[in-house]
C-alpha cells in the first residue's frame, strides 16, 4: 500500500458503535480504546431480559431487534467499527459481524466466552487464559485516563489538594467481591496503616467504592477526622480524576483491578493492601504487575514507604496500536475497505 492510500485509509472521525450494558466500568474500557483510534462513537445501551438474558452470549437478538432491516434499531448504515464487552452484548456484535460483513471491524474487550469467530479482534488481559490468532492481550485493562488526559488534570490540580502535604496518597477502597472477604482484622490493619500514613506527615486522598462495606468506610471517616485528608463521601463531583492525576504514591486494595490499572498509567508508586481471600486470576495479575515494577506490598504500620517509577501503562493505545495496524492489513488486501463512504 502507497503512503497516499495508507493516508486515505486514517481511522480518525470513522464511525464507531459500542454495544453497552450500562456499566460504566465496561463503557470507559471501550471509550478508551475508540478515543485513542479517534474515532466517532456512538453508545448503543441494550437491555436483554427473560430467556435472552438467560441464553447470551451465545443466543439470538430479541424479535424486532434483527440488523438486517434498513431504519431498525440496528440497521444500516453499518459503522466503520464495532465495541462490545460484557456478556449480554455479545449477540448483539455477533449478529452485526454476520449481517455487516467485512464493512464493520468488530471487536470484543473481555472473553465473550464464545467462538473465535465472534469479532475481528478479541482483547483479554494477560492473566486471562484465553489465546488465539485474533486475540490481543496486555498487562492491564484499558480506560480512558490517557497520558494527555492526565497531563491536563495534573495542570490543574483543584486548591484543596494542592493544600494537602506531600507525599499525597491515593488511597482507593474496594470491598468484598467473589474471590476476596473483609474480616474484622482485615479492617482493623487497614484502618491503622492509613492512620499511620497520616502520622508521617503524609496527605491522603481517600475514595471508597460502591463495594466498599458502610462500617469499614465510617471507621475510615472517623479515623480521618481532622487531619490532612480528603475523603470522598460520594456526594458531589467525583474528584477521583484529579485524585489519580495528583497522586505521589497510591495504596489500592488487592479486589480492584480497574482502579489499579488506571494508577499504573501514572509510573507512581502502588503499594497493594491484600484482605483475606484471592484466586488464581487475581494472583496472576498482581504478580504481573509486580514483575512489572508497579506495585509492592504496602509495608507494615509504623514503616517508612519507599519511592520509585516505572514506565506508565497505557493498555488502550496499545490495544488501539493493534487495531489500527490489523485493519490497515485488511484494508490494503481489500482495498475497497481503505476509504470506504463515511456514514
């Protein structure tokens, strides 16, 4: 292929679908990738109930919901690209790559669980075990706290922060989920070692989340009363972008991948709180991680954290690298698609 018809063939401003199931953690894994190909997005929610929830991913569409029907709900004009994660919205993406064809590349973040066939481009994180020829993986998820996105919030660091002592610590919170338990004792060693991060002189920024259980959030609340802390009760805006731009050090707790993720894009320190449980998967990703440089276990109460950096994890520009050159590779085998009519 020239430069010229490499030049006509810039995924910039092309068109791009994303299946979503309404959780918001799924949205930013896709936005994130579609913003860094530049691509125009489109968020198209789905509901599945009753015996096609039950079926997905690998039943049909909803009568009345086909996307073979010029002016349906999925019709054409087919977009350039196609996004889905999470498992009810994989039928939906399956049934476009039948009806669409080759005129939308399609890709799938997370294992749908189904054929290899499902999408052009599978990505699944390394410590999933799932290969294959058209299978993508890197160390962390993508988001959509890009280096640029980053640079701009650490620009403008709101006053309140700007004010807390330094180091400042993000400190983010999970909860008990199906691999991990928090135990009476696991919140007694977590509460002490954030207070014993304050007592060194040290600026916290504390967020919880929505697993975060209500008595382990008040202790941490109490614990924090006066004292150089920022800790994020959910109401108001969620200042946890400019936690993640602002932030020397984190302490993150082992449940979390998402937030940790996002914290590998920053090259800071990580240091992991683990409470009771684990699994194989968790295990592989946090010794990745760790092999990395990212991330150490958050020391004992009382000790000294270190310091140190390692090169920022941006999953979704590489995961969008791969896109872009698998369909420029597609594009040039099958010219037609280079610079095909925009919708």
């Amino acid at each position: 292929m020239t430069r010229a018809e490499a030049d006509s063939g810039r995924l910039e401003g092309r068109s791009a679908w994303i299946f979503s199931d309404g959780k918001a953690g799924h949205e930013a894994q896709c936005l994130g990738v579609v913003e860094a190909l530049g691509l125009s997005p489109e968020i198209k929610r789905i509901n599945l109930s009753g015996i096609y929830k039950l079926m997905a991913p690998w039943g049909p569409l909803p009568v009345g919901q086909g996307t073979g029907a010029q002016g349906g709900s999925l019709g054409p004009p087919w977009p350039a690209f196609a996004f889905a994660t999470g498992r009810t919205t994989i039928p939906y993406i399956r049934a476009l790559r039948r009806r669409a064809g080759l005129q939308t590349y399609t890709v799938i973040l997370m294992d749908p669980k189904t054929g290899p066939n499902s999408a052009d481009v599978i990505w699944v994180p390394e410590h999933d075990r799932r290969r294959g020829p058209n299978v993508v993986t890197t160390l962390t998820s993508p988001h959509r706290f890009s280096s640029s996105k980053l640079e701009a919030l650490k620009a403008n660091i709101p006053p309140e922060i700007a004010a807390l002592p330094k180091p400042r610590i993000t400190c983010l919170i999970g909860g008990p989920n199906g691999d991990y338990r928090y135990t009476g004792a696991d919140e007694d060693r977590l509460v002490r070692s954030l207070t014993a991060l304050v007592e060194t002189g040290a600026g916290l920024m504390i967020t919880a989340s929505r697993r975060t259980p209500e008595r382990l959030a008040a202790r941490l609340r109490h614990a924090m009363d006066g004292k150089p802390v920022i800790f994020w009760d959910g109401s108001g805006a969620n200042p946890y972008p400019d936690f993640l731009a602002a932030a020397d050090a984190f302490v993150i707790t082992a449940d979390s991948i998402s937030m940790t993720c996002e914290a590998a894009a920053t090259g800071r320190p990580i240091f992991l709180f683990t409470p009771t449980g684990g699994s194989p998967k968790f295990d592989r990703f946090h010794a990745a991680l760790a092999a990395y440089g990212a991330t150490r276990p958050l020391p004992q109460t009382g000790e000294a954290l270190t310091t140190w950096s390692y090169p920022p994890l941006h999953s979704a520009e590489t995961i969008a690298a791969e896109i872009r050159k698998r369909w420029l590779k597609r594009a040039e085998l099958l010219p037609g698609l280079v610079n095909p009519k925009r919708s």
